[in-house]
C-alpha cells in the first residue's frame, strides 16, 4: 500500500525548532520529488518546502525561507523539516505530500499523508 | 505567483443531487489543475488530474471540466460517502498554490 506517514510534530515555544520526519512505503522512494504542504487552522492550504528525488535540489515558500531545511534519505525512506526560529503563525497541521516528477519537480501531488500538528505557543 | 478562488466555502446536498464546486484562477493555467477530497483525519485523496481526467479508481460520479482560468469540480447522484472537504491544487507555476477549500455536508 502506497503510504506517507508523517511524525515529529508537537507543541514547541516560540523561537523554538522542531524535527519533522515522514516515512514513505510502496513506491520507489528514490525515484520521486517530495514536499511538505501545511494548513493553519481555519486557513487554506499552503505549500511550504519541495526536494528532489536526488535531493540536489530545494525550494521553499518565502514565509519559510532561511529558517526551514527540507532534506532526505533514500537509503531509509524518509523525509525530514527542520524547523527552526518557529513563529505562533507555523501553527499548523503538516502534511507529507509525493511529487508526479523526480528530479524535476512538477508540483502536482498524487499522494498525501495524513499530516502532523505542530502548536506554537508559549 | 497564481491565486486560485474556490466557492464556495460550505454547501449542503442531499443524497442523489448534483453539484458543482468552482476554482477560478487569478491567470492562465492550463490544463494544470487537480482536484482533492479530504475526511476528516485521513490523507486526502488524489481525484482528479490535469482538470478534466479521473484518477484511477475513482468512482466515474466524479468529473472535472475547464481550461485556463475557470475549473469546476462535479459530483453526480451525491452519496453520504462524498461528505469531504474538496480543495483545488495548480502546479501550471511555482509556487504551487490551493483554494481555500470547499466542505460538503449530506444532509
């Protein structure tokens, strides 16, 4: 069964950083672009961060930009979101999201995860 | 960077109706436009791809139509199992960017 699972989330104080981790199942891992998609509540969607299958290459959302770090490992499986100097408005759920492209990314999902919450709050 | 407008928020319909959820988008996009069916605490589902075709194995009461800027996602004979949030994704351009969703009640 094609599966992401995303972990890490949890309450963390302002200013705070927190470790995201997803674990992806029944599909060739390696082959495939992957990004993190997040929703604050009572807001829309908001794409966050994407990786290449190869991870040579990252992007991020300029609401994220320089305090996120998107990485992977292939040999294991996993996605990861190093969060850090996190604000009360990255309040959200966090989703897992798999890429139809590889290396280059085409930012059409065919797969989700059931997502994690992370609180920022004092 | 690409706006997509969905309407509307909330709607209600009863098993059997027909409806129709609107994504309009603030420039051209093509084709490049799919459509999502979220419950709650699961992973959304992947329904329809480039605005107009199916995913595979899902139920043909679904259907997409539009090109460009104006996309709708339709539902015949409504079941009380299609009661999900629906949202619209663009990936015609980076960043890719949702619509703010659409939540169907079955009465």
């Amino acid at each position: 069964e094609l599966q992401l699972l995303e972990s890490g989330g949890g309450l963390v104080q302002p200013g705070g950083s927190l470790r995201l981790s997803c674990a992806a199942s029944g599909f060739t891992f390696r082959n495939y672009a992957i990004s993190w998609v997040r929703q604050a509540p009572g807001k829309g969607l908001e794409w966050v961060s994407g990786i290449s299958a190869d991870g040579d290459s990252h992007y991020y959302a300029d609401s994220v930009k320089g305090r996120f770090t998107i990485s992977r490992d292939n040999s294991n499986n996993t996605l990861f979101l190093q969060m850090s100097s996190l604000r009360a408005e990255d309040t959200a759920v966090y989703y897992c999201v798999k890429d139809t492209g590889g290396n280059y990314l085409n930012w059409s999902f065919d797969l989700w995860g059931r997502g994690t919450l992370v609180t920022v709050s004092s | 960077e690409t706006t997509l407008t969905q309407s509307p928020a909330f709607m209600s319909a009863t098993p059997g109706d027909k409806v129709n959820i609107s994504c309009k988008a603030s420039q051209d996009i093509d084709d490049d436009l799919n459509w999502y069916q979220q419950k709650p605490g699961e992973a959304a589902v992947f329904i329809i791809q480039e605005a107009t075709t199916l995913v595979h194995g899902i139920p043909p009461r679904f259907s997409g139509s539009g090109y460009g800027i104006d996309f709708t996602l339709t539902i015949k004979n409504i079941e009380s199992a299609d009661a999900a949030f629906y949202f619209c994704l663009q990936h015609d351009n980076f960043p890719p960017s949702f619509g703010q969703g659409t939540k169907l009640e079955i009465k």
